[in-house]
C-alpha cells in the first residue's frame, strides 16, 4: 500500500519470423511496459517499422483531422463493428472528399461574415454622423476627417493653427471636420508643397494639425450612398450568408450523426495498427533476431509467459530479468534472484541454423536505463485519492506512496473544519452526481467530495449543527453536544482547545513524513537517516517539548497550552494535563540543540531553517485549521442571523424565530438583531421573500468558499507541510502496450 506494485523487468528473445505474431499477442494482452533499445549493445540496431506504417499513419492523421472538423465527442457511445480495408480504403476517402469541401464552404463562408461584420463595424460612425458618404470625400481644396475627439479641442487647436477656414459636425461623440487647407494647390501633392505654393513655412495637413488633440481618426468608406442605407445592404447580406452557413453546418450535422460510428472505429482501427507496425523501433534488432524489453507486474508474469507460449510455441525465449527494488535516489538496493539464466539467452536459439549474435554484458546489461513505471497498488476507497498525490506528482517506483495518509487525513480535516450536516448532505450529493456522471480522475474527485461531505456530515452531528442552526443540536444531544466549534461565548475556551489540537495535528502529520524518509535514508546507513531525517524529529519534538513545559520567557507561551488554564485540564477538556515539567523541558530544549548540531553536518540550507525555526513555523501552519473553522461558522451565523434573527443570554446565542420569545420580550441588551422572518404584515411578507432569498444564496457561497477554504488550506497542508519533508515524485505512469477497444472488435 504504501509501495507502488512492484514490477519485474523480462525480456521476449526470438527469431524476426514470429516477430509479426509475438507482437499482436503482447498487443492484445497490454501487460508489458515497452522500453525503448538506446542503441548500447554491439551488433544491434533499433528495428524498422513494419510494412504500411506510413500509410497507416497518413490515415489516421486523416481521420484524426475529419473528427476534429466535426467536432466529434470522445465520450461518444462506444459502437461494436469491424472496420475492413476496403472500407478504410474507399469510404474513408469518400468522407474525406465530402467533408473537407463543406469545411472549405464554411470558412469561406466565415470569412465573407467577418469581412461584412468589419465593414458593418467600420460604418456605423459614419451612420451616427449622419452624412452621405459622398459628401466625404473628392473635394480638390477641402480636407476632410472624419473620428472621435473632443470638438472644443479640435477647434481650439484649428483656431490657433494656419488653416484659415474650417467647419466642425459633431454627433454623439463623432466628429467631421471640414478645412481649407491650402490655396488652391490640389489635393494629391504633399503638405510641403502646399505650403511653398501658398508661402507657409508650418500649416502642414489637417491630420498634423489634429495630432495634439487626441483625434481618432477612421478611414472614409470609398461608397457614395446614405450611410444608413449602406449598412442595412451589408445587414442583409450578411443574413444570407448567416442562412448559407447554417446550411453548411446543418450538412456537416448530417455527416456526423451517418459516418460517426465508423469514423471513431477507424481512428481506433488504425491506432492499433500503427502501434504494431511502430513497435519494432523500440527492439533491439539483428538480420535474423530480435529482443524486446520492458516492465510488468510481477504477479502477473506467468501470464505473460504462458500466453506468448501458446501462440508463439518454443520460438521465443522469455526471461524474467529483475524484480527491483530502489531507494530515495533511484539505485537499485534489492535485486531479487528469480531463477533467470546466467546470461541473456542467445536470441536465435529458438530457430535452428539462425546467425549466432548476442548481446555484451549478458543479463545484467539492461537495452536502456530505465526505472520501472508506477503502479499505484491501493484498495478501492484509497486509489480514488492517487489523483490528489497525483496532481502533485506520482511518486517514483523508490518512493513511498503517501495516498493512504492523505486518504486519512484529508477528508477529516476538510469534515472537521466544516462540521454541518446540512453541507456534508450537500456535499456528498455533488460527489455522487460527480461519480455517476464521469470516469477516470473526474470520478475520483467526485468519490474524494464523498468522503469529504461524509466526514462533513458526521463532524455536523457531533457538533450539532445543520447549516449552522443550533436545533439538531437540541434534537440528537438535548442542547448539550458533545462538541463546540467556540464562536459561542459561553464556549468559546473550545476554539482554544481546537487552537491546540491543530498544532498536535501538525505534529503528528510532520512525524509520519520524517519517519518516511528516514526510513528511505536507511539505505545509506543509518548515520545518514539520523543526520538527515532524526535530526528533524529531535527538532520538532524537543522544541515543542520545551513550549509545553512553559520553559520559554514568562507572556510568551500562551496559558491555554500548560499550566492550571491548559485545555486540557478541565477547559474545557479533563485530562488534568498542565504541562511538562521543567526537567523534561529542559530535556526538549537539548534535543532540539542536539538536532540543529546534526542539521549543521549535512547541506547548509539545512541548518539555516533549523536556526530559523522552520519546525514551530511548519506547526504553526496547522492552525489554519482552526482559523477556517472558526471563520465558516461565522459566515453561517452571519446568514442564519439576519434571516432567523438571535439573542444573547448567559453567553448562548438563541435564534429568535425557533425561540418562544417575540423581538420585543427580548431585553434591549441582549438583541443582537431582530431577523427578517419575525416581523408582521406586509413587513413579514418582504421579510419572508428576502430572507428566503438570503438563505439560499448565502448559504451556497458559504458551501462554495467551503471548497475554497477548507479543500484548499487541506490540500496545502498535505503538499507542502506534510509532502516536501519526504516525498519528491517524478514517477512514470505504467503504460502497457496495447489498446482498449472500444468502437471496434476483432476480425
């Protein structure tokens, strides 16, 4: 459980004869892990692909692309048909053809629309001005410029500029300015020019006077009609080719509801096939021979063995290689003799008068450096949560598989952070609408929100809440539950208790991953364990050791942790723990100085966060827990207050609308506030409308930020608190080769 499921190394030895064969039967099984031959052994060459991979390719490049322009749905019901080659032949290239010219008409059809929504963009200032285009442009003295500024500027700075004679047409932010801005010189000659003929040294043209004003300029449509008319011609035209798209779209419809069922079946077809024919590249290939390599799980290779057997008799020669075992860094610290031969069999044994060649190094040369794939090995309840270590990394083949810790703690402390039984309900219905809707890590997440509502649910009981009314309280425990989440006065010594017991969580979540990778480091002798992880757990327990003796400076140490105020004597827990004593404090204290002298004998950044404390700062970071408790019955109080309204008497809040006391039998001193639903009239009908409204709403972001808090602070504290004292990741997924039919069957 907290190994990977170990795996063996084997190789299949044999003749290019049966290679064609060998490879269809490991195909179908999809048990080995293929390794891919890194071109080290004498004599040996990585091998070619098998006869029509090209076209195989090609095709499945083809089919691949129809999908796509069909928009295709992956999650599509599976069909059962066998996929002939003359149908991939023929009717591929007869979809293809059809397909591919309707894909043209569309973008062809897309582009005229985005041309027209441009030119239809483009006019509708001009529309807005409301002057015929015609009247725009081709004047041999005028300029002419139509955009956006602020017409006050534009006519201060025209005022002030050489241009004698201008007229300005504002409309809605849109401006037309007309100007004279030379004498006589026509139109089509530079602004240099105009200005020597008409004996100006600096007017320049009517865009160099507007630059200082902020004037956006557009380009004037080369057009001649009312700008309004202009548009509805463009609106019109578009509406056809919106109506010849929809056709085309339609058609495409068509194609993917007749020729779905085959296209997917082929696309999985010629996967198969490529993945066959390519299989030769990772072998290790002489004129006459051939070895393959790769990982399986070990309990399954006998399997393997007896199913290449029977299909390929004595012409191959299967050798379990290695069942491994690697430490922290990846060396391999246990190599189990599985009765394999003293060196690689002679790969063309199995056929007689073959050409003798093998490979140098006999079993213990490896075709390549490679650590086994990863296999997860964790019952059913446990795999779901492989996706929360996962989306951190999976873990190496050497290292510990911490899911089932996570699986332990995650939903605990997501359900104690939370505790309501209404959101637990509601969390857990999510999950299942997750789960019955979905595979894969879709579904995992949704069976992880089970667990987390289920968790959430039974913490709600236990404290008595359901969407924080205290009434299930009242109901389950009579008023007295037996747990307080301490946002109530005459409980609150419970969020000190909570504060307490977050850093004992902290604590003990930290110790599993020291031990963890002491543990690891016993494969380098344990001076090295101790060094690099002892030192850690000297550290963290002889400094809070020391705290909880009350040793520190007197106002540092808070009284709730040790002596006659602690928690748990008595407040409100009675265990009669006051602390340490000053002797074993004493004790904590060495140890720790102990554990900062071992850190010092590794890496320096070691010992610079050992003298920095780094273990009170990682414990500390546990009492978030309590902070997004605390904080989340607020926000529930919150809401339930100012729909149900609440008093305060002898330190207990009391919802006025499920009390026998109306707002105004309630003392001045003790209303906290009077609630929409305890009014009357027409004041009770809007404060019924509006508090239903509250309820809702707020109690769904409270569920909502519930997932943002909690889920989030969990996960934090279990990838960076609880992860990084021991686990780095990095593994590789065990990939078999072969392929799970879905859409056809064999022929």
């Amino acid at each position: 459980m907290l190994r990977p499921e170990r795996m063996s190394r084997v190789s299949v030895t044999g003749s290019t004869q049966v290679m064609d064969e060998v490879i269809e039967t490991i195909h179908g099984m999809r048990l080995l892990h293929l390794t891919d031959y890194d071109g080290t052994w004498k004599g040996f060459d990585p091998g070619d692909p098998i006869e029509g991979a090209d076209e195989a390719s090609e095709k499945l490049v083809t089919v691949r692309s129809l999908q796509s322009i069909l928009d295709m749905d992956e999650d599509a019901d599976a069909s059962d048909r066998v996929v002939t080659t003359d149908a991939l032949e023929n009717e591929l290239e007869s979809i293809r053809q059809s397909v591919n010219e309707l894909d043209d008409q569309r973008s062809d059809l897309t582009d005229q629309l985005r041309a027209i929504e441009d030119r239809i963009e483009m006019m509708e200032p001009f529309a807005t001005l409301g002057i015929d285009l015609d009247l725009l442009s081709g004047y041999d003295s005028l300029s002419v410029a139509v955009g956006e500024g602020d017409p006050t500027a534009i006519e201060a700075a025209l005022t002030e500029s050489d241009i004698t004679e201008f007229e300005l047409f504002e409309e809605n932010g849109v401006v037309a300015v007309f100007a004279r801005v030379d004498d006589g010189v026509p139109r089509d000659t530079s602004s240099e020019e105009q200005n020597a003929a008409s004996g100006r040294t600096s007017s320049g043209s009517l865009e160099d006077q507007l630059v200082g004003t902020s004037f956006s300029t557009y380009d004037i449509p080369d057009a001649d009609s009312d700008p309004e008319q202009y548009i509805e011609e463009l609106r019109h035209e578009r509406q056809q080719l919106e109506s010849e798209l929809g056709t085309v779209e339609d058609q495409l419809d068509e194609m993917r509801a007749e020729h779905g069922d085959f296209l997917f079946a082929a696309e999985e077809a010629l996967t198969i096939d490529v993945q066959r024919q390519e299989a030769p590249l990772s072998f290790a290939t002489t004129e006459n021979a051939f070895v393959s390599e790769g990982w399986i799980p070990t309990e399954r290779f006998g399997e393997f063995v007896e199913t290449l057997h029977s299909a390929v008799g004595d012409h191959v020669e299967i050798d379990e290689l290695e069942r491994a075992s690697y430490n922290g860094d990846g060396h391999l610290i246990d190599r189990e003799d599985v009765g394999g031969t003293p060196d690689r069999a002679d790969p063309t044994t199995a056929v007689e008068g073959s050409e003798q060649v093998a490979p140098d190094g006999g079993s213990e040369q490896s075709m390549s450096k490679s650590e086994p794939p990863v296999v997860q090995d964790n019952p059913g309840p446990v795999s779901s949560f492989e996706a929360l270590v996962d989306a951190y990394a999976r873990p190496k083949y050497s290292e510990f598989d911490p899911s089932i810790i996570v699986f332990l703690t995650f939903p605990t402390l997501f359900g104690f952070m939370i505790g309501d039984l209404g959101y637990g309900l509601l969390y857990a219905a999510i999950g299942l609408a997750i789960v019955s809707k979905s595979d894969g890590v879709v579904a995992d997440l949704g069976r992880i929100a089970l667990w987390a509502g289920g968790f959430t649910a039974l913490f709600g009981i236990l404290y008595g809440e359901f969407f924080g009314l205290h009434q299930l309280g009242d109901v389950l425990w009579k008023g007295k539950p037996p747990l307080h989440k301490g946002l109530i006065p005459a409980y609150g010594e419970f969020a000190d208790l909570w504060l307490v017991l977050s850093l004992l969580i902290g604590m003990v979540h930290m110790t599993f991953g020291y031990v963890f990778d002491f543990y690891e480091h016993l494969s380098h002798g344990a001076s090295d364990a101790i060094r690099e992880s002892g030192s850690w757990l000297l550290m963290l327990f002889g400094l809070w050791v020391w705290i909880f003796a009350g040793t520190p400076p007197a106002n540092v140490v808070p009284g709730f942790l040790f002596g006659p105020e602690s928690v748990f004597n008595g407040n409100p827990v009675s265990l009669g723990f006051t602390g340490f004593s000053e002797t074993i404090g004493m004790l904590g204290g060495g140890a720790f100085l102990i554990g900062v002298a071992l850190a010092a004998t590794t890496e320096i950044a070691e010992f610079i966060e050992a003298v920095f404390l780094k273990v009170l700062s990682d414990v500390l970071s546990y009492t978030r827990i309590t902070a997004v408790l605390l904080a989340k019955a607020g926000m529930a109080f919150a809401v339930n207050l100012l729909v149900f309204g609440a008093y305060e008497h002898h330190g207990e809040y009391h919802f006025l609308f499920f009390s026998e006391k109306t707002p105004g039998e309630v003392p001045a001193e003790e209303m906290i506030f009077a609630g929409l639903l305890n009014g009357s009239g027409v004041e009770l009908l809007l404060g019924a409308v509006g508090g239903v409204i509250i309820f809702v709403a707020g109690h769904l972001l409270v569920l909502a930020l519930g997932v943002t808090s909690a889920g989030l602070q969990s996960i934090r504290l279990e990838w960076v608190e609880f992860f990084q004292k021991f686990y780095e990741g990095g593994g590789e997924e065990y990939s078999p080769f072969g392929h799970v039919r879905r859409f056809t069957s064999k022929e």
